[in-house]
C-alpha cells in the first residue's frame, strides 16, 4: 500500500535548466509535505515543505508546488546544477501524527 | 554535536545474531525516530520516541526489534536473531518539537547493517 509514490525512478537534465520531480499521493489526510535529498551513503537532508494550506513555496532555486484536488506535488529547480545531483525524495506527514510516510525515491542527473 | 549522529556506520552479522545500533540526536531534540531503508526504497518509519516514552512504535517488523531511549537523549535500537531480511540501512532522525506540527526531521547518515 504506496500512499506516496514517485513514479519516475530517474531523471536527467542539462545544467542550467529546469529539473521537475513529480510525487503522488493517496492519502487525503496528509496535510504536511516535504522534499529530502540524499546524497550516497549519506542520510537524508531536508530541502523545502509545504503545507495543505499552500499551493506554492519558494527557497531560492527550489520552488515546491502542490495540487490537493490531484494529490500531487512537484519540485522544481531552476536552474540546476552539477551538485544537485542525488536521490530526491518525496515524504508526507498525517494530519494527527509525526511520522513521515516516504515516495521510493527519483535519481536526478545534472550533467554538464 | 552539529547533527544527528549513529554507529555503527555499517554492521555485518551472521544470520542469528543480535545487534545493537545506537543513535545520538541533535542536543535538546525532543522527537526521535527509527527508519529502516532497503535498497532502492524510501524510508519506512519503524518507531517514535518523545523523551524517553516511546509513543509509537507501529512500524517495528516483528517482536525481535526493540527500541529504547532510556534518558530522553541517546537510543538504541536492537534487533535480535537478525534474519536476511533485516539487512537494510536504519536511520534515526530527530525534531525539536513535541507537537504533532510541521516540525523538520534531520537525518542521521545511517548504519548499513548486512545479515549474511
């Protein structure tokens, strides 16, 4: 039962474009969302949230975007560089819990 | 310390052996969690403390995991007569709040733990 899923398993982009990496969700009572990047034998490092009350939140390069009415969100980042280079994941929390349900994960390649 | 730290970093056991993994949390960290990753999969949540009172701890496998945070800071998680399946890399995250809110989880590196 994949409550959250990544169906892309690998991405490649140029540098200096738009890298988009889409997650879905199935759960309507997730109400908190965010994006980790992992780097290899690394843990997971936080990138940026949202909450269901946004549509939209901006960190520099990386803007997250979500759509309830689709359950889904995405990661955009502009513009993309070499570093950005790991395993991006997508991860949900429950509205009454603390437990982040993870996506299985999207290999982003920047090449240069 | 900066981050949340474990050891071992990687573990082989023979398959029957028990291990111990432990986990050091950002000082003051209130919220501390186990994960367990196989390869090629996101994290799956196996337990959650608050201070030392484990309040949840719907994700452990089986009766042969344990998890403990006996003081509110340090925790280990056990996992007796390990089995094949168990090899993956466990990963414990804390968060400074005690509130069921937005708070960001920060993740240790992971201990990679191969049962042969």
């Amino acid at each position: 039962d994949q409550q959250v899923k990544q169906n892309s398993p690998s991405l490649s982009v140029q540098e200096g474009r738009i890298s988009i990496l889409n997650c879905d969700y199935t759960n309507s009572m997730f109400d908190y969302f965010l994006w980790y990047k992992k780097y290899p034998a690394e843990g997971p490092t936080f990138l940026i949230s949202i909450s269901s009350i946004k549509d939209k939140n901006e960190d520099g390069r990386f803007t997250v975007f979500l759509n309830k009415s689709a359950k889904h969100l995405s990661l955009h980042i502009v513009p993309s560089q070499p570093g950005d280079s790991a395993v991006y994941f997508c991860a949900a929390k429950l509205r009454y819990g603390n437990k982040l349900v993870f996506g299985a994960g999207t290999i982003l390649r920047v090449k240069s | 310390g900066a981050g949340v730290s474990q050891s071992p970093r990687y573990k082989v056991a023979k398959r029957g052996q028990d291990v111990a993994l432990r986990c050091d949390p950002i000082s003051g960290h209130v919220s501390l969690f186990w994960y367990q990753q196989a390869l090629g999969q996101g994290p799956e949540f196996l337990t959650y403390f608050q201070n030392e009172a484990q309040l949840d701890k719907s994700g452990l496998p089986s009766d042969r995991f344990f998890a403990e945070r006996p003081e509110g800071s340090v925790s280990t998680l056990k996992i007796q007569r390990t089995q094949q399946e168990d090899s993956a890399v466990y990963l414990c995250a804390s968060s400074s709040s005690r509130l069921a809110g937005t708070d960001t989880q920060y993740f240790g590196p992971g201990t990679r733990l191969t049962v042969l």
